[in-house]
C-alpha cells in the first residue's frame, strides 16, 4: 500500500486484500465476485468520472485466475501480490491460503493419535459390576 494515502484509501486498499484472502480460502465464485466489486470501489478512488480506471478490477481478476491455478505466469501475480502487502500477518494467511499442496509440517505429521492411550489406567465396567 502507498504510504501517502489518507485513512479510507488504506482501509479500502486492505478490505480488496481480506476480500482476496477470503476468496483464496473459499474458491466460491461469489468471494471473487465480491472480490471484484472491492476491486472496482477502490478503482472509483481514482476519481475517473467515465469509469476508464480498471487496474484493480484487472489485477483482481488476474490475481483470482492465479489463485485458482489457472494462468501460465500464476507464481509471478502471486509474488507480485504479496509484495504489495505491508501486513506480515495477512501476508502470511494469504500464503498458507494459496499453498494448497503443501504437506502438512513434521510436527504435526508425526503427532501421536489423541485417542491412543484413552482408556489406560480406567477400570473396566465388568470390574465395577456396572
């Protein structure tokens, strides 16, 4: 985000930045339409009166076409993205949204079962007479 923009551009720069997190977690079709309507609120701030200002709209479109795989440059929109974002914790979330494929971290991969040793140390019902 541009360090000169005055407090509604900024929250509307970062509600265009939750909307695409939002639909990079869901896939819906209307999180990228809503997406997409952001987009064009934030594009209405440059002030064109004949609606000629589309960067956001296209870069949105772009954007959810990458997130969804679709796009021979998928990886370079992506980057190009999280470059723009300033917040390292939305930052992060996007990444994770987008990193599908990943496989799940060692700790968690190796994780014992929780129900494992559930019943140890508990007498049996036929112990008790119940």
């Amino acid at each position: 985000m541009r360090e000169n923009a005055t407090e509604p551009e900024s929250k509307l720069l970062r509600a265009w930045q939750l909307a695409v997190l939002r639909f990079a977690v869901t896939l819906d079709d209307d999180d990228r339409m809503h997406a997409l309507g952001v987009a064009g609120e934030v594009d209405r701030l440059g002030g064109a009166d004949d609606d000629a200002f589309h960067f956001f709209r296209r870069a949105t479109a772009e954007l959810c076409a990458a997130i969804s795989g679709r796009g021979a440059d998928r990886d370079d929109v992506i980057r190009r993205f999280l470059a723009q974002i300033d917040n390292v914790r939305l930052k992060r979330a996007i990444e994770a949204a987008i990193a599908r494929d990943c496989t799940p971290p060692k700790l968690v991969a190796n994780r014992v079962k929780p129900d494992a040793d559930l019943w140890r140390g508990l007498p049996s019902r036929r112990a008790t007479g119940a």
